[in-house]
C-alpha cells in the first residue's frame, strides 16, 4: 500500500471515529439513566478500558511460573 492511500484510508478512519463518538456521546448522553448514573459509567469505562492490561499481566505471570 502506498503511503498516500495509507494517509487516505487513516484520516477516513479517523473522521469516522470521532464522528462516531460524538454522536454516542451526544445521543446516550441525553439518556436519563446515563445522566443519573454519570460516576457509574465514568467507572466502568475506566474498568474496561484498563481490563485487558490486567488480564495480560495475570496471563504472563501464570505462563512465567509454568517456565
């Protein structure tokens, strides 16, 4: 792939997310229960965000004792 498609297709990409977020924001942002419950979901984005390093550190540790 040439560097000019790549630059295309990312900045395509990167349009599409933020355009993509923005409109999840704005439109579950209006949901009541996200409104009530903002702090729950501020923690559970930040659980899941942090979830696969902590899955893959437990998983090297398991398979580093089996060594």
């Amino acid at each position: 792939m040439s560097w000019r498609e790549f630059m295309k297709y990312n900045v395509f990409g990167a349009f599409l997310w933020v355009g993509l977020f923005l409109a999840a924001g704005y439109f579950f942002g209006n949901v009541p229960a996200v409104k009530r419950n903002f702090s729950l979901v501020i923690i559970a984005i930040i659980f899941v965000s942090i979830l696969p390093a902590v899955l893959e550190f437990a998983r090297h540790r398991m398979f580093a004792r089996e060594k």
